[in-house]
C-alpha cells in the first residue's frame, strides 16, 4: 500500500539587505514578529507580486531602519523553512546607503549597527552568522 502523497510546499521569494557602515558594521533589526521573533537578522523580506529584488529591497529596508539604500549584487541564496512547510527562499545583495534617517519601524522592535566581533554575541536568526561567513562578508 503506497503511502499519503507529499505536496510540495509554497515557495515564498524574499530579499535581505547586506549593509555596512564607513566602519565596516553590519545593518540589522531585531525581529518584533515570527520567525524568529526577537533574534536579530539582516533587514528585509518577502517580494511581493511584480515587485523586482531590488524594488522589494529598497521597500523592506526603508520600512524596517528608515534609510534609503541602492541595491547592488546578489551575495549569496538561502532556503529557510518555516514551521508550515513553507519554503522561504532569500536573496541577500549588497546594499548602500543613500540617505534616510536610522529607525526601528515596521517589522522591527530595535535597529543597529554591529562590528563582526558584536556580532558572535548576539542572539541572531538561525544560520545568519554562517552563511555571511560562508560568503565572505564576515571573517571565519
């Protein structure tokens, strides 16, 4: 007897902006809502129906810090899966400041800048840590 046929799970396309300062600090918020509520991660989210990366990227970032950024090359792909099986595939680009104003809003409950030794301290988002590493934009 055959078992109960998988459905594959949505794929829900995301963006993550990799920001630095002049001192070479990384751009995160602190999650106010799931996943990973209260762990902190680079900003961003989901791309919404015909919205490019870089649209969605500059929409993200502006609601969750309040800074203006200009999108540049993808840096590296992740998969998450969330609790339902859905299926969270994130591009993560770099990202320049253009101006704006530094503010937690939207989706974030605080926003900052970390060296790469803050970083290991901090309770950040699942495989966050690694996966820079892993592409270079912080050291091993």
């Amino acid at each position: 007897m055959a078992g109960p046929e998988r459905v594959p799970s949505a794929q829900v396309p995301c963006v993550g902006a990799i920001v630095r300062d002049d001192a070479g600090r990384l751009l995160l918020v602190r999650r106010a809502n799931p996943p990973a509520q209260g762990s902190w991660s680079l900003p961003g989210g989901r791309v919404e129906p015909g919205e490019s990366d870089p649209d969605a990227l500059r929409r993200e970032v502006v609601e969750e810090t309040g800074l203006d950024v200009a999108v540049g090359r993808l840096v590296g792909t992740v998969e998450r899966t969330g609790p339902d099986g859905t299926s969270y595939v994130i591009n993560d680009h770099e990202c320049a400041v253009r101006g704006g104003e530094l503010r937690a809003g939207d989706d974030a409950s605080e926003v900052g800048w970390f060296s790469p030794a803050e970083l290991v301290d901090l309770k950040t988002a699942p495989h966050l840590v690694d996966s820079l590493a892993g592409w270079g934009v912080l050291p091993r």
